[in-house]
C-alpha cells in the first residue's frame, strides 16, 4: 500500500556521503499509490484524491466520509488502514476510473467520428464542438499557429500592364461587334446599329 521514495534532489544528499544509509533513512517519504497513481504527500486528502482521473471534489469527499478519514488529513498522514478503507470504498463505489474511463471518452468519440455527426466532423477536423467562434482564438483545438507567406504586391509597372490589357480587350470587343453588324443585312444593321441613315 506504500511507496518509499529516496529524495536525492536534496542538497544536503551529495555534503553527507560518509553518512548514506542514515541520511536515506531519514529521507524516506511515505506516498500513497490508488488505483495505480501515487498522490501527493503534502496535500489535503480531499485535495489528493482529485489527482486520479475521474474523481472530482464532490467524490473526493463523498469517498473520504464513507471511509471514514478526516477531510483535512494530509495525504502523508495517512495510516495503512484508513489507505485500505479508501481502496475499499472506490472498489465498492462502483466508478469508473484513470484508463478504464479514459478509454470509455475515447470510445464515445469514436462513435461520433464513426455516424459522422457535426460533433463527430468537428472532432475529425481538429474544431472545438460547441459553437465557438474560430476566425480567432480557439488555439488549443488548432494548436500552435501557422505563419502563412504574405501574397506579393502588384508594383506600379504591373498595375500599368494590367490597364492596357484591359484597354485593348475593350477595343477588340467594340471592334467585332462593329464587324458583325456590317455582316447582317441593311434591315437588322439598321436596327442592330440604332441607325435609320444609309
């Protein structure tokens, strides 16, 4: 039910090697481990038991009550019995937790994905779901940024080719407009024109 760490992230460690095996000693730390997560010592048990997935504040203590253990022991403080309790209740509990729960979520996405429904597409595409606007933000769907090269300007040289082109279009259009009504007899030139002069 424990878990015995030897802290060497200490300074002291490295300034007492004559002295190891006592110095380990007195460095051991006890640490819970539930449900294959080990809590952290110097926090308040319903604080803890949060550290597993799937346990929120409210089943922290509902956990804590139904075990029996004070809401304001320390995880450290606690003792191998009230450890065991805490392993019973969640057993006997019922709930779903750490993998067996996270493979549910992902199973839940998949079905989405699967039935292709909107929350499924924005799941595929990499989009938040719930109606959140994109055009900014929303960088933890997209992920980090995407630098985009900017397009060219057009210079004034270019600007100038792009006029004369559409100058001469406009004077090849008038042209066989002009061409195709000489070909049409004088009736249809005469109305085809607005002209009534021969």
């Amino acid at each position: 039910g424990r878990l015995y760490v030897i802290n060497k992230k200490n300074p002291k460690y490295k300034q007492r090697q004559g002295q190891n095996r006592q110095f380990c000693k007195n460095l051991r730390i006890t640490m819970a481990r539930i449900v294959g997560v080990d809590l952290p010592k110097n926090k308040r048990g319903e604080i803890g038991l949060t550290y597993i997935f799937g346990v929120g504040h409210n089943t922290a203590r509902k956990i804590l009550s139904e075990a029996g253990v004070d809401y304001d022991t320390k995880v450290k403080d606690w003792n191998d019995e009230q450890i065991a309790a805490i392993r019973n209740t969640i057993s006997g509990m019922g709930i779903k937790l750490e993998g067996e729960l996270r493979s549910q979520v992902q199973m839940n996405i998949k079905r989405l994905m699967d039935i292709g429904c909107y929350r499924g597409i924005r799941h595929r595409i990499g989009l938040p779901l719930r109606g959140q606007k994109t055009k900014t933000n929303a960088r933890t769907r997209k992920g980090k940024k995407k630098t985009v090269a900017n397009k060219k300007k057009a210079t004034k040289q270019e600007l100038s080719n792009y006029g004369k082109k559409d100058r001469d279009f406009q004077e090849k259009g008038r042209k066989s407009r002009a061409t195709r009504a000489s070909s049409y007899p004088f009736f249809f030139q005469q109305h085809y024109c607005h002209s009534y002069k021969r």
